[in-house]
C-alpha cells in the first residue's frame, strides 16, 4: 500500500506577487510551506470588502489605519489576525499572534507562530502594518 505524502494536503500555487520564470517564462509557483506562508500575506493584506466575488475574506486591520499606538489598538488587531487565520487559512493550527508597535515608525510587527497541521512542524513569519499609512507588507 503507498503511503501519501503528508505535503500533499499544503499544496502547491500561484507564486506571489506573481512573476515568470526568465528562462521558461512560465509563471513562478509556490509549495507546501511557502505556499502557506504567501497565503498569510495575502489574508492579511486584503482589506474585508475588497474581493467582490468573497466580500467576507481578508483580515480587518484596515479598520485601525491611523489609530492611536495604544494596547487597545494593538489587542484588537491582533485579535482580528488571529480570526482572519483561523477563518481563511485550514492548512494551519495553534496560531498564536504578538504585536509590537514601533511608534516612532508608525509601524506594528504582526509575529505570527502556527504549526503546519499535516507535518506538525512549527513556523513563523513577521508581517508589518504602517497603521500611519494603512498598508501591509
């Protein structure tokens, strides 16, 4: 009997931001890990509203651009990532979310630490809100 790859549930998609490979010119994809990763990045960088076909996916950190750096503000964007992962992001479990606020850079880090369900391995990633500008990265 064969044994299935754990990986295979993580997938496999389009690379992003979206680019060609220069020698094939075919379009660049993501795997298992990365794969996941990008898709963090793009839940947090949608704005809720913003797919018109899906208008409820994406994260609701947009809602706080040009708040005030207090612990009010930063519970409730970390509050609103941990909600957008759990919600948009199945591939992923024991998600835990810390925010630190840079104030004289207006930036947060958003460090988020999840393990992979199908390979239980840990992982984290930093994602940075300009709460000043309103944009992710």
């Amino acid at each position: 009997m064969e044994q299935s790859d754990p990986k295979a549930f993580l997938g496999v998609g389009v690379k992003f931001p979206i680019q060609a490979d220069k020698n094939t010119g075919r379009i660049k994809e993501s795997s298992y890990e990365e794969d996941i990763q990008e898709a963090i990045r793009i839940i947090l960088s949608t704005r809720k509203g913003e797919r018109i076909r899906n208008p409820h996916f994406g994260c609701g950190i947009y809602d706080y651009a040009f708040e005030a750096l207090d612990d009010t503000t930063m519970s409730a964007v970390k509050h609103e990532v941990e909600m957008a992962l759990v919600l948009w992001e199945p591939r992923i479990e024991n998600i835990e979310v810390a925010v630190d606020a840079r104030q004289e850079e207006g930036v947060l880090l958003i460090e988020i630490g999840y393990v992979v369900r199908s390979t239980n391995n840990p992982f984290n990633l930093v994602f940075p809100y300009y709460i000043n500008e309103g944009f992710g990265g």
